[in-house]
C-alpha cells in the first residue's frame, strides 16, 4: 500500500519514542522506504540502532554526520518525502518549530519539507495545557501542520491526564490517509452500508445472519483513503470502524433504510454492502408471536428492499450493490442489476473457497450492464481497491 513512498519518521525526546518502534515496522511492512530523524535527547529513550535494524536506513541524528548517502542530507531527504510525522513530539521540539528554530537534523528537515507535516504531541498533562504551548501548536496548525489530538490516560509518571500519544495503529491510520492513494475521490460523497442487520423476537432475541461487517468497512476506508467524504451506515460488526469516516450506526433493517433514504440525495456514490434481513418477526405486542403445542409460531412481515427503492429514487447517483448467491451465480446478479436499476453489483458465491462470511479475503464477480470482471481471491482491502476503480470507469 506504501510501495514507492518516503515515509518520515521524527522522534524527539520523550518515554513514547518506544511506539515508534512498531510503527516504523508496521510501514515497512506495507513496503514504505522508512527514514527516522531522532533528536539527541531522543536517542536517551531509544537506540537508534533499533530503528536502523527495523529500516535498514541510517539514523540520522547529527546535522554535521559526515557519514550520509545525500550531498546535503536534510534538503534531499526532505524532497523525496511523502508525508513527515513527527512523534513524539515534545514540549520543546513543538516550540522550536512553531518559532522557526532549525538547530539539529530533526528540525532543518522538518523545515526544508513541503509534503504534509503530522505532529502527535507527547507531554505531561500540565505541560501539554501550558498556555504557550497550547499557543505553539495553534501556531502549527495555522502553518498547516496537521495536530493529532492527544489520548488520556495514565501518563508515564503515574498521573491520568490529556498527553498521552495514540497507539500505532491511528499514528498510522493519519500516515494512510496521506499518502495510501491517490485522491482521485476527491470532492465525492460516498455512502457504504456495512454489517449485519438485527431483528428482535423479544427484548431478549433476535435474528441475524453470519456477516462481519469487514467487507462494507474495506470499501469505507478505500474510499477515505482515495479523498471522499464517507458516510457509513453501520449495522452489528466484530471489528472497529475505520477512522476519519462518519460512522451511523444501526440495528434493524427499517432503521438502515431510514438512515440511507434520508441521505441518498446528497450522495454521488453509494454501496450497499450490510447483510440486510428481509423480513422482521412481527412484535409481540401485535399478538401474532403464539405457542402452539409446545412450539412458537412466529408471523413475518417484509422488510423494504433498500436497493430498489435507492433504484426507484436514482438521478444523478453511482449505485452499487452486493449479491451473495449459492448458485447460478452471473444470472442471477444480472437479474437483480436490471430489476433494482443498479449501476454495478458485485457478486459472489458461499460455495467458493475464499469468498463468503467472516473471512479476510474475497473473491468476487463485478457485472455492469454491459461488462463482467472476475476478480482473483484477493485481500477485502484489495477487492474494495477494485471495485472503486470499476466504479470510477463507469461513472
């Protein structure tokens, strides 16, 4: 996801410098060329040769290190970067920036670069509500430097309080958001329904079905990661929702079509994606829930179909939606394409290895009115990636 970005890595003086570690290796992973700067205080938390085993580059402390593969190493660092975040960032590294101060090799290639900066403070509590550092990263920000907002909890002194920096996982998620793809989303309203519907029998009850949500919350992040504003509407899932999206969370069929129909004007592309009921047990305040001879009967009324009635309502937007069949795989997806007036579908089959429920990969045919693309089983991150290209061509 990384492949061919420069993803700058500054860590300054403070106890959280040991997250930085994994977050170096979790970019690696995804194939990015690593770069980590430390200031010298920095290197009393960390060694740097931690860093250099988990990059395979150098890292760079000294301004005046003869020992460098660059003819001016923090100018020609600072032009091959993608995104700079720097983290933890300290009380004084802050202030240094904000005024201008570039005396070591973290702050001359902070100040040399124009790629995106992201700066996630690391402080004791008091120190992060100094009234002058509180000025320092106003300051930042209004020099378009990006401020993640500090976790609370206890802090490395024993107090519990604002300072705190994030786990990896969203240091990362900031760095994804950067530079992941291309914005060729930009400027789009995109709405993605995701998870499992529930309907209640009782206030004790309810049926569902096997969906996990990951599918619907993979085409969620890959339209964020490419520029879109997202909406997702969100019914039961057993995993997080992906960050810098607006999450609607749901549990009945009838609540996820209130909440779509109600935002379908506004959108330019939306995906169904939820495993939606297609009926509800009726309540049993409506006396149609009995025993009988031991058994409960239970009478059904039908759910409305989101889709079609999205269809119905269609002008200008991208409709997209989902079909899970056991058999006649192409024909019948066909078939709902034409009848829902859908734009694409994307179908797959429970029957074939790597598709269906709960799994992390997906195989799946994309069929329009006028083309059929069968993807490989690939990752759900993957298979988003795909069906938003084929969304882009046809739209």
């Amino acid at each position: 996801m990384l492949t061919g970005k420069t993803i700058v890595l500054a860590v300054s003086g403070s106890i959280a410098a040991y997250k930085i570690a994994n977050l170096a290796r979790m970019c690696k992973k995804l194939h990015a060329d690593v770069q980590v700067l430390m200031t010298k205080n920095a290197v009393n938390f960390i060694n740097p040769i931690t860093f250099e085993s988990l990059t395979g580059n150098k890292c760079l402390i000294d301004t005046f290190d003869r020992n460098f593969q660059y003819s001016v190493e923090h100018v020609a660092l600072a032009k091959k970067a993608s995104v700079v975040m720097i983290a933890p960032a300290s009380a004084n590294v802050i202030g240094k920036i904000a005024n201008g101060i570039a005396d070591d090799m973290l702050t001359t290639t902070v100040m040399a670069c124009t790629c995106k900066k992201i700066v996630s403070p690391a402080m004791n509590h008091n120190m992060f509500h100094n009234p002058i550092v509180q000025d320092n990263i106003k300051k930042l920000a209004s020099y378009g430097y990006e401020i993640i907002t500090p976790d609370r909890g206890m802090l490395a002194n024993g107090d519990t309080g604002d300072g705190r920096m994030p786990d990896e996982s969203v240091l990362l998620a900031y760095i994804l958001r950067e530079c992941a793809y291309e914005k060729d989303m930009q400027g789009k309203k995109v709405l993605v329904t995701a998870g499992a519907t529930r309907e209640p029998l009782d206030p004790v009850r309810f049926i569902t079905n096997h969906s996990t949500g990951k599918m619907g919350y993979a085409l969620a992040e890959n339209a964020m990661l490419r520029g879109a504003d997202v909406t997702l509407v969100t019914a039961h899932a057993d995993i997080e929702p992906p960050m810098f999206v607006d999450v609607v969370k749901v549990n009945t069929a009838r609540e996820m079509y209130s909440e779509v129909v109600s935002r379908f004007g506004e959108c330019d592309i939306v995906v169904k994606a939820a495993a939606v009921a297609d009926y509800r047990p009726v309540s049993v305040s409506d006396n149609k829930i009995k025993k009988s001879d031991g058994n409960m009967t239970v009478e059904f009324e039908r759910n409305p179909d989101i889709l079609a009635e999205l269809g119905r309502r269609k002008t200008t937007q991208f409709l997209c939606g989902f079909s899970m069949e056991t058999e006649n795989l192409v024909e019948n997806s066909k078939r709902k394409l034409e009848r829902k007036n859908l734009d694409m579908i994307c179908a797959n089959s429970l029957r074939t290895a790597g598709a269906g429920f709960g799994t992390d990969t997906n195989v799946v045919t994309i069929i329009t009115k006028d083309s059929i693309t069968e993807l490989p089983c690939l990752s759900k991150q993957e298979t988003a990636a795909k069906v938003f290209d084929e969304i882009l061509q046809h739209m």
